[in-house]
C-alpha cells in the first residue's frame, strides 16, 4: 500500500529536521530567517512562472520547493522554541473553518461577492477578539488604525501592494464611477508631472546617471526629486486602478 498523504508529510518533516540537526547539512543548519526570505520570494515568483507557462509537471516540482519553505521556518522555529509544524498546520485548518461559515456553519452566502463580504467582517472580528486577548499580532493590530485598508502588508511589490489598497476602496464604494474619470486623473496626474518637470526640462530619450533624461550630466536636486517621485507615484495608481477597473493584473 502507497503512504499516505499525511505519511508524506511527516517524511518531509522528518527530512528537514535531519538537516538542520547536528551531523546534518552545514548549509542547512547555519541558514536564519533572514537568510531564507530571498528564497522564499524567489520559489514564489517560479510557483507563479510554472502557472503562466502551464507547465502543470514543473508546477509540481515548484509547489514542493515552496512548501519546503514552510518546512524550513517551522523547524527553526520549533528549535527556538516559539511554535511547530503541527501549530501552523491547526491554525491554517481553524482559519479555514473559521473563515467558511457558509460551508462549516450556518451562514449563508450564495455568490462569491457575499463570501467576500462575510469574510471581510470575520476578519474584522478576528481583529478585535486579537486586540481583546493583546500580544502577538494584537500589538500590530493596536498601531494600525482600524481601517478597510489595514492589514495589506507592505511587504508586497509595489504594484500589487497599490491593487490591493485600491480594491480595498473600491469594495467600500470609494471608487470611480466609470473608466472615463480614471483617464480624467489619468491627465491630470500627467499635467502635474509636466509642471515638475519644467523646472528641470528632460527632451531626451535616455536617462544619465541621477540625473533625468537628456540632461546630460546634471542631477535632480533632492527636494525635486521627491516631489517627481510622488507624481510619478500617483501616475502609477492611477494606472493601477485602470488595470483594476479593466480586470487586468498590473504585474502582467
């Protein structure tokens, strides 16, 4: 008889915790949390690779790349002291419960958008029964001012950290009303760059340096340069919620 599911998984735990014990890999064992970020983005950008190729065989391959990710930071943090692989694993099945009462539970939700909307308000429950209990997550809970747009990490890319805080705005009706007031913005945002940009002009092709486009070795005063960031910052949100509005991934 084949193993199982779950004496797959033990195996796999049972492998990493080899590694990183005494006599097992040096590389494995001198590995930190820190050290294992890189990776970690770098196994999720080749998960999302495989799914754009549809190449369904490296999928697999990949998918147990990221996994060992998992298995990497919990059998560290089993050595410190502060939770288990068998911790995450009943938290992700309690949120999955938790989080699915229209599935587990009694409420009702006929469409996803109603799904949604539960889950918004479970989240928010979560939130204050967290700030209730205090510690752990609660103290970030606590320097977080309750909004619709906490809890997108900043952590994320730029572009899809902006997409998550636009969609959060639009679900509570902060939105514009149509795709013409976007391009409205969309040529305000550009004539407020232009007028920057006049004080420092940029005819070329080809940036040099620090300095902008076409001017050849100068570079753009601080004080400038921060508010051409910040133009070019709302150029790029602007675009972001057309992508949005359009139901188009701004990273694609």
């Amino acid at each position: 008889m084949p193993p199982t599911t779950g004496e797959r998984f033990e195996r796999a735990v049972a492998i990493m915790a080899r590694l990183r014990a005494p006599g097992g890999c040096p590389w494995d064992r001198e590995q930190t949390f820190d050290s294992i970020k890189p990776y970690t983005l770098e196994e999720t950008y080749e998960v999302l690779e495989a799914i754009d190729n549809r190449d369904w065989e490296e999928l697999s391959g990949e998918l147990g790349d990221l996994l060992l990710q998992v298995l990497f930071y919990s059998e560290m943090s089993k050595e410190q002291g502060t939770f288990t692989i068998d911790e995450v694993l009943e938290k992700l099945s309690a949120k999955l419960v938790n989080r699915h009462p229209h599935v587990f539970g009694d409420m009702q939700a006929e469409t996803a958008s109603q799904v949604v909307r539960n889950w918004e308000a479970i989240k928010a429950e979560e939130k204050k029964k967290r700030l209730e209990a205090g510690g752990g997550k609660a103290v970030k809970d606590a320097e977080v001012p309750a909004s619709i747009l906490g809890g997108v990490s900043s952590a994320m890319p730029a572009l899809l950290e902006a997409h998550k805080l636009s969609s959060r705005a639009a679900h509570v009706g902060f939105d514009w009303p149509n795709v013409e007031g976007l391009f409205d913005k969309l040529r305000e945002e550009t004539e407020e760059l232009r007028e920057q940009l006049a004080e420092f002009p940029a005819p070329g092709p080809r940036p040099h340096g620090r300095g902008v486009a076409g001017s050849g070795k100068a570079t753009v005063p601080d004080k400038l340069r921060a508010r051409l960031e910040e133009e070019v910052g709302d150029l790029f949100f602007v675009l972001v919620n057309i992508a949005r509005y359009l139901s188009l991934d701004p990273e694609s």
